[in-house]
C-alpha cells in the first residue's frame, strides 16, 4: 500500500477547485481533511483536464493507496488461500477504501451540482461510464466468501470481547476510519490486534491505538480454547490494557495475579505495578 502523501495548509481547502490550462478546464479534488497542530492536511489530486465524472474520481481515489499491481496482487493471494487471515484482511482494507472512495465521489459530484460548477464537456451518460477501479468478475468461490466475510463482519458487532479478540480481521480497520468520529464501545482493527474505543473522538492520522492510550484500550485474545484469564492461560499483557481483580497475565516471562482491578487501561510494564495492582505468582 502506498505512503500517504498529505498537502497541508493553514485553512481547509475547497472540496473541488475548477481552473483553465492552455484553455481548457481541469479539476482538482480535495479530501480527508484534518487538522493537526499546523493547521489543516488534506489529501488532493488533480483529474486529467476535461475529465470530470465518478468513475474517474474513484479510480484515482483508490490509485492513492494502492497501484493497479497491488490491487491484482491483493485479489490473487486471496483466491490462492482465502482462509489465511493476513490476506483476508488486507482484502478487507482494500474494499473499505474503494467503499471510501465511493463515498467521496458521490460528495464531490453533489458539490459541483450545489455550487453550479458546470462541467464544459459531455459526460457520459448514466450507467454508460467505465469504473476502471472495479475488479474483473470472481469465480462464484471468491463470491461466496466474500458474502460470507461481510455477514460474518455484521454478526461479530455482537461478539463478547473474548470472542471477538480472536477474529479481530472482521472489524472495520482503524485506518478507514481516520477522519471519522467513533463512539465509546466501537471496536477496531490495528496492527493484528482488536482495540477498542475508550472515548467520543474523530480518528487523526497521528493517533493510533499504540500511541493515544486515554483513547484505545487492547482487547485481550483468547488462549485455545481454554478460559482466558487463568492461572493455566494467563493473558498476554502487551500494555495499555486494563486489569481486571482475580484474572491472571504474564509479561517477559512471568506470571502476575491481579489484586485490584484499574478501572482504565495502564501501560507500564507489569513489574512497576506489583503491590499496587498486581503481585508475582510464578516466573520462568
């Protein structure tokens, strides 16, 4: 997937921005708006001039993040194992930018009409346009799978944690979300893990679950099928995870009880916490 390359600015662009070159129109889209402790940051692209319609805005949309390559390349590693769970997810992430993508073409398209910026070109007419971005048609095999991974998606809305941390690909990705407003109790994926939303906020670039620990909190995997928690199955505590009284987890090698429960996530590596939030049961 392709660096994401931000303009940045002291005050939020116009979403479409119309202009002549050797006398003919050209547009340029601006989308993703933030701000940061400069201002503002934006993602924007500047179409081929006289080109302005939906397929074209989606397609370049998704060309930000992932080359035509990427996308065969993506598509082929999942027909070839759809049961492994790093391709399931990056195929995921792929659909949800391309589902972004979408959304935003329809906003700028609505703009142009709002705002009384006429194209001065024919379009093609409607359901005549090409979307390059889409890909060519799956075997009923990649169909099936790819139902069953979104129904799968709705259904484990309802999973308990415990559960949940062991699907995590099945949440949306914090990255499609940058630039939305999440509510407490939302769960995300994020590095191979599943964390969840602590606090009402608007996801920024710069915030990611490992770094805005008052805002994300890990949610703990299941270990086999064994009860999580337990002094046979203690769970992995990797920090910024709450502590929960009488369950059991081990850091570097060594087994901790805890005594009282943190209410919030902590991050300080578990041997800082003995006495205070947990004591030492065995170590390696």
């Amino acid at each position: 997937m392709r660096a994401i390359d931000w303009n940045k600015g002291p005050a939020a662009p116009t979403p479409v921005i119309k202009e002549y070159y050797l006398g003919l129109p050209r547009y340029t889209y601006n989308i993703e708006v933030q701000t940061d402790d400069e201002g503002y940051k934006w993602l924007s692209h500047r179409l081929p001039q006289e080109t302005w319609d939906r397929s074209s805005i989606i397609s370049s949309i998704i060309r930000m993040r992932y080359s035509a390559d990427e996308v065969e390349a993506i598509v082929n590693n999942i027909l070839a194992k759809p049961t492994d769970r790093s391709r399931v997810a990056e195929y995921l992430g792929l659909q949800e930018w391309r589902a972004k993508a979408k959304k935003y073409a329809t906003e700028l398209m609505s703009y142009v009409t709002e705002h009384n910026i006429e194209p001065e070109f024919v379009l093609p007419e409607e359901g005549e346009a090409y979307e390059p971005e889409e890909l060519s048609s799956a075997p009923d095999g990649i169909e099936q799978m790819i139902q069953a991974i979104s129904l799968a998606m709705v259904q484990a809305a309802d999973l308990p944690d415990d559960q949940a941390a062991d699907l995590p690909a099945l949440f949306p990705t914090w990255a499609s979300k940058i630039g939305e407003s999440v509510t407490a109790g939302e769960r995300l994926y994020y590095d191979g893990r599943l964390w969840k939303v602590l606090q009402d906020h608007t996801v920024q670039a710069d915030w990611t679950p490992t770094v805005a620990t008052s805002l994300f909190t890990e949610v703990a995997q299941q270990q086999g099928d064994a009860e999580v928690g337990t002094l046979d199955n203690p769970i992995p505590y990797s920090g910024n995870m709450e502590l929960e009284e009488g369950k059991y987890y081990s850091q570097d090698g060594v087994v901790y009880l805890c005594i009282r429960s943190t209410g919030t996530p902590v991050y300080h590596p578990l041997a800082q916490l003995v006495g205070l939030y947990v004591e030492v049961v065995e170590q390696s």
